[in-house]
C-alpha cells in the first residue's frame, strides 16, 4: 500500500481508479481521462496535489541560501508572493528536482517540490541549509489542490470569504498570497489559467466537493499527463534525472548564470557545458501517422544520429500523438520513430503544443 | 461488473466471437478489456486477406496508457477489418460488442470448442476479481 493524500477515500467514493505515483496511491482517472482533460481546457478541472511536498524556509539569510542551492536567481524576485520555476542541481549540474519557491517575505520562502523526490530533497536541502542557519519545515498538515482552466479563477471565488475575493482575482501570473487560512497561487501545470491552493488538510475534501458543486470536474494524473505535455512543461523522472543536465532537458532558460558572481550548486559542471556547447537537446515532436508515441521509443535523425523519446502521449486538443524527445544538438525538421518495429515520421515541434486551449501545430 | 453477452463465445484474453448468419466471424475485445485499457486512441485491424492462425496476433489496440495485442481466437482468412476504427476508435470502449468489432473472418474450421461459454468467461472475470 502507497502512502495516501487526505482525499484518498473521497477519490474512492468518486469511483477513481487509483495507480501508484511516487509511493503515493493516486487517482489516474475518474470516468474518462480523455473528458478530464476537455474538461480543464474548456471549462474547469480540479487535481488532488497533496502528495506534493511544500517546505517553509525561514531565517535571516534564507534568501541568500536559495541563492545557492538552486539554478534560477531568487535574485529576482521582488515582488511579496512572487514564484520561481527552478531545478535544483547536484555538483555535476544534473537534475536532482524541479520546484517552484515563493517568496512570501525576506526571512521567509516557500518551496513546492515534486512527490517523487520529496525525501531525496528534504535531505539535501537540509543538509545545505545548516550553513546558512536556515530553518527547513515541511508542511505535511497541507493538502494541495490544482483548480485549472478558463473558469478555475471564477469559481474558485464562491469558495472563499466575500472580503477574500478581490483580493484573490487580483492575483498576476505567477503570484501566490496567504488568503485567509490558505495559500492562493496564480500557477499550475497544465497551461490554463487557475490556481493551486495550499490549505489545511482537514479542509480539503469539502473544498474539493463544494468545487465539484459548482460543476468543477474532478480530474487525475492521466489529464494531468496530457495537459503538461501539451503545455510544453517537463515531469521530472521522464524528461530530466541526475544525469541529465537543464540545457539538455529544455531547461536552458530556467538557468541564470547572470550574475556571473552568483555561485550555485552545479555552476562550474554547467558553465563546462555552456562552453562545449551541449551535445543533446530536448525537442518536441508530433506525430504525423496514427499511433503512440512512447518514452523509451528510440528516435532517428537525418545523418543517422539516434536519441530517445522521454514523455509520449496522445494529444486530446491536437488529436494526434505528441512527444519530447532528447536528441543530438543540430536543427532538424523530421524524425524517424521506432514504434514496435515500423518507422514512423514526426515533425519536430518547438514546445509547447497548445496555449490556452489554443493549437499552436497545425 | 462488465457486460458478457450470452450468445458470444470468448477467450482468456479477453477477446469475443460472434457467429455471423453467412458462415464468417466477427471479433472483438470485451467490454472489460476496454474499460481495463482506458481511452483508446488508436486501432489496427488487419487487411482483408491475412490468413491468421489461432492465438496470432492480429490486431493492436492502443489507449494513451499502453499498447495492447490482440489474439486472434480462431484460425482463418479475414475478411473485413472493422473501418470506422481508423477514424473512431473510441467505438470500442463506447460499444465493444457492437460497433466497436475490430475483424470479421471466415473460420479454417467449424471446431469452437476451444472458446469459453459466457457463463465459463464471467466465471473467469470474477475469479480475477472484476
């Protein structure tokens, strides 16, 4: 048995067939993983993401710690509740997590960090943050809800206290705010516009069944799947691990090596390849035949060079299969896949594959 | 607890036969292997004209989780691959028995002996805890 978020038994009430994720028991779908995904593209979607792991940093040099321990620059980040998009690197510059950290105040910022890696990077972040005297929290009293898609922000509203709700809808891309007893962010993994909610875990299953309510769909990892892919956005595990560095994983522009006086955990390893140049690149592709493409599939470029496919899927908005595939550098129109024997072609595409609902492929 | 016609025969593998009023076949998989495959987004039925043999693999069914064979039940030429499934493969999770068929093929022998009677399949499916 997987570990459980606190809506696990309210995912089994909604008939969700459950998979494990992570040593977490999830739900992959409820009726039709293909309809949760319109769903969040047309209308409203809600995820359960509490098997996510969110640590609270506090202290006097908390942001001089982040400064160092991941590749972006908390540097930038001005603005009360302003989030980041950063990997966090070991010293050979590979990939131990991706992560979002909000600065909530400059003694204090919080990280959310993937399921999968939650121990590995409790771990390390404690371990570094002893040298800056940094006090490391993980939030397990938090559940974690993803509400997405053009109506995510409205109806997320009648959730909230009257006097809570100007203040939520005036959230900007990429802005978090404690609302209430909660933790209201403006982001999400799927390419439409919604929140993430971080709240106490005792309150979570009434939110999520006063979303529903309001006609709010419940949604699994399988949607979740399609939607990032087709947003353009890396899973961690598929697309980039620790042997893979950011600017082969198409986490070139979530590297800031400016300031070059800013030292970070990983930046000699990474300047070495910036130098070089790198020898693979993460590209995307789409399938022009009827079929799947699948991680693992092995890929095949003009010149005879091969790479791999790391996350495939069928696109339900495209309604063909779309892929990322790390390949050796070089620009390149059209692949060769091997799918059970038989090459098939894919055009190659520059992530992502939709916007706001919106086909970017033809 | 999934739909099991009483007038199909059916496999291990879950896949079913209808006999056809003209001496042929029709086959398809079952309402539990659809549901346990999920959306399926792509289907390939063989050509009119392959000669199979029994328990070969004649057809792919694939939903954005996995891959799956299928295995022909009953050896023979086929006849018609199901077309709407080029365009439609979502036929087979909306109507498995129905409009979802995937092949229809005359049989190198009359012998059915070797399928299961619907009562012997749901007893199958419910020895597999479905």
């Amino acid at each position: 048995m997987g570990r459980h978020t606190p809506l696990y038994d309210l995912h089994r009430s909604q008939g969700a067939r459950i998979v494990d994720f992570g040593g977490w028991d999830m739900p992959v779908q409820y009726a039709s993983q293909i309809e949760e995904h319109h769903a969040v593209r047309r209308a409203a979607g809600v995820f359960d993401v509490s098997h996510m792991c969110v640590i609270d940093l506090t202290g006097a040099h908390t942001r001089e710690f982040l400064r160092y321990l991941i590749a972006n620059d908390v540097g930038k980040l001005t603005r009360a509740g302003k989030a980041l998009y950063s990997c966090m690197l070991n010293e050979t510059g590979g990939v131990l997590d991706d992560l979002i950290v909000y600065f909530l105040t400059d003694s204090a910022f919080r990280l959310v960090v993937n399921a999968g890696t939650r121990d590995k990077d409790l771990q390390w972040i404690r371990r570094h943050a002893q040298d800056f005297g940094v006090e490391v929290r993980e939030r397990a009293d938090l559940a974690m809800l993803a509400v997405q898609g053009p109506q995510a922000r409205q109806k997320t509203m009648s959730l909230l206290a009257p006097g809570d709700r100007e203040r939520a809808l005036a959230l900007p891309a990429f802005v978090g705010a404690h609302v209430a007893h909660w933790f209201i962010a403006r982001t999400g993994y799927t390419g439409e516009d919604g929140f993430e909610i971080m709240l106490p875990a005792g309150q979570a299953a009434d939110a999520w069944l006063a979303l529903n309510a309001l006609g709010v769909v419940s949604c699994g990892l399988g949607a979740r799947d399609t939607l990032r892919l087709e947003a353009g956005m890396n899973l961690y595990g598929n697309d980039m691990d620790e042997s893979t560095h950011p600017f082969e994983s198409g986490l070139g522009w979530t590297v800031a090596l400016e300031p070059a006086a800013r030292r970070f955990i990983g930046r000699e390893a990474l300047q070495r390849v910036t130098a070089a140049g790198s020898a693979r690149e993460l590209i995307g592709l789409m399938l022009e035949d009827r079929g799947v493409l699948r991680r693992h599939q092995k890929v095949i470029v003009p010149g005879g060079g091969t790479g791999e496919i790391t996350s495939g899927t069928f696109s339900p908005t495209l309604e063909r299969s779309i892929a990322f595939a790390r390949i050796p550098s070089g620009p390149v129109a059209r692949v060769e896949v091997d799918i059970r024997g038989k090459l098939l072609a894919a055009r190659t595409v520059k992530p992502p594959f939709v916007r706001v609902g919106k086909p970017l492929v033809s | 607890m999934s739909q099991v016609p009483a007038d199909l025969h059916y496999t291990k593998s879950h896949e079913w036969v209808r006999k056809l009023s003209d001496g042929t076949v029709e086959i398809g998989i079952t309402d539990h292997a659809q549901h346990a495959l999920g959306d399926l987004v792509f289907a390939e039925v063989p050509d009119k004209g392959r000669v199979l043999a029994s328990g070969e693999a004649c057809a792919v069914v694939e939903s954005v989780k996995a891959a799956s064979d299928v295995y022909c039940p009953i050896a023979g030429e086929v006849t018609a691959g199901n077309p709407e499934l080029a365009t439609a493969p979502e036929l087979i999770n909306q109507d498995a028995f129905g409009r979802g068929w995937l092949l229809r093929l005359r049989p190198a022998s009359a012998a059915f002996g070797a399928l299961l009677s619907a009562a012997e399949y749901e007893e199958l499916l419910r020895a597999e805890g479905s």
